[in-house]
C-alpha cells in the first residue's frame, strides 16, 4: 500500500517540487497558503493531516495559511451510505484482504498519535455532507478542529460520518451552532459547490489524496513525511516574490 489513497485504477502518487533555488534565509512576507484536498475516510490523509502539523512545527519562522478541500475516493457509494463488509468484499474481494494494509496503517497510525480501529466501522458512507460540514467550519473560524474530529469520529470511534445527526453532534462539539447545521444539512446548502469543487479536484487530475497545493503552483501528493513536505514549503517560502517555473514532472 502507498502513502495515498487513489482512485480505482489511478496513477502512482507524483511529488511535483520547485526547483531549487539558494536559500539565502529571506522568507515570504504573507503567509504560504497550502491547500490540502483530502477525504474523511481517507485514512493517508488522516495520517498526512498530523505529518503536516509536525512539518509546520520544523518551519516556526514561516508563516502558512491551511485550507481543506473535498475530494472522494470512491463517487459511486450512494447518499445513504453502504454495510461496510458488503464495500470491502465488492471491492477487495474479502475484508481479509485489506487486513495486512490496515495492520500497517494501524502501526504508522500511532507513530503519529492516532488510533485506527478499523474493526469498528460499520459503514463506509458518502461523504458529500461531511465535506459541506467542513465548508461551514471554515466560515465558523474551526474548520483544521472540524476536519480532525471527522477523522477520528471515523477511524477511532467507528462513527457514520455520513449520517446528519452525527455531523450535527460533531459540528457542535466544535462550537457551531448545532440547530443551524442541522437544518443547514436537511437542505441542499453549498451541495452544488461542493460537488463543483470535487470535479475541479478530478479534472485538475488529482487521483491521489491527501494532496498539498503549495503556494497554488506545486503538488505534494501523499502523506510523505514531515521532513520533506517542509522542505517544499521552505523552498516555495525562499522563491515567494520571484518568477517561477513548476518542476518538470
């Protein structure tokens, strides 16, 4: 298993960086602004999401602007959801069959604080609302809280996060108006954008999440490790100001 999660028949996670330039210790003036397109059930980007944070903590002279957009690994699973079991056996052919690949993940998990309990989720759901959720936090000031505690609703506690009471408990757990958010997911608020923004994210030809966009110009495809997503970062931070051309792929 890779360090993302892909499409069906997706191409190999790329890692797309600026070229080189002397460090000469001169930073960006206005913060970097990374853009992580990511999926909820998306247990790399759950695992890229705590890798980023740790490679923010090795750039304190750097300022970075953190936005989260909607992707879905998987557009055929319908609104309600689907039986986990039932997912993993059309997909992978068993559930034993994923099971050495999330033992790993379960060990990379902990080096990174996370807890995968694989064994108690019981649906794999559409996570269209969740993404709207998200849309919301980020207007409320708490979208980077609202986007962990969906992760580990999911891959610790076994929740549905597709099913709307749950969102609604999360949301206001957060400190968002539960009530607003209730209603908010009873209606159809921001399903258009934010099914527009999945399509961008596939015509973009992202298939790989999580993906970091950089500065809007360069890719990190996959939760890499701490190291290297800051050593993009600090790259794109010394040629911010400066004409750019992205890295041959």
């Amino acid at each position: 298993m890779g360090e993302a999660g892909r499409l069906t028949g997706a191409r190999r996670p790329r890692l797309v960086v600026p070229r080189r330039r002397p460090m000469s210790g001169r930073v960006s003036p206005s913060p970097i602004a990374v853009a992580v397109v990511s999926d909820v059930v998306c247990p790399w980007c759950y695992l890229g999401k705590r890798r980023l944070a740790r490679a923010l903590d090795l750039l304190p002279e750097i300022a970075v602007s953190v936005r989260w957009l909607p992707f879905r690994l998987d557009p055929t699973i319908p609104p309600q959801g689907i039986d986990r079991e039932a997912y993993l056996n059309g997909k992978f052919g068993s559930v034993e069959a994923v099971r050495g690949a999330h033992q790993q993940l379960v060990e990379r998990g902990r080096a990174e604080g996370i807890d995968f309990r694989f064994d108690l989720i019981r649906r794999s759901p559409n996570t269209v609302d969740a993404h709207r959720l998200i849309r919301w936090a980020a207007a409320g000031g708490v979208e980077d809280e609202m986007v962990e505690r969906l992760f580990a609703a999911y891959f610790s506690q076994g929740r549905d996060v597709g099913d709307a009471e749950v969102l609604t408990q999360l949301a206001a757990a957060a400190g968002l108006d539960g009530a607003d958010i209730k209603a908010r997911l009873a209606a159809e608020t921001d399903r258009a954008e934010v099914a527009a923004e999945i399509d961008n994210a596939y015509r973009a030809g992202i298939d790989a999440v999580p993906c970091f966009i950089i500065d809007q110009r360069y890719a990190v495809m996959g939760a890499h490790p701490p190291e290297q997503i800051a050593k993009v970062i600090a790259e794109v931070a010394a040629a911010a100001g400066e004409p750019a051309a992205p890295a041959p792929m």
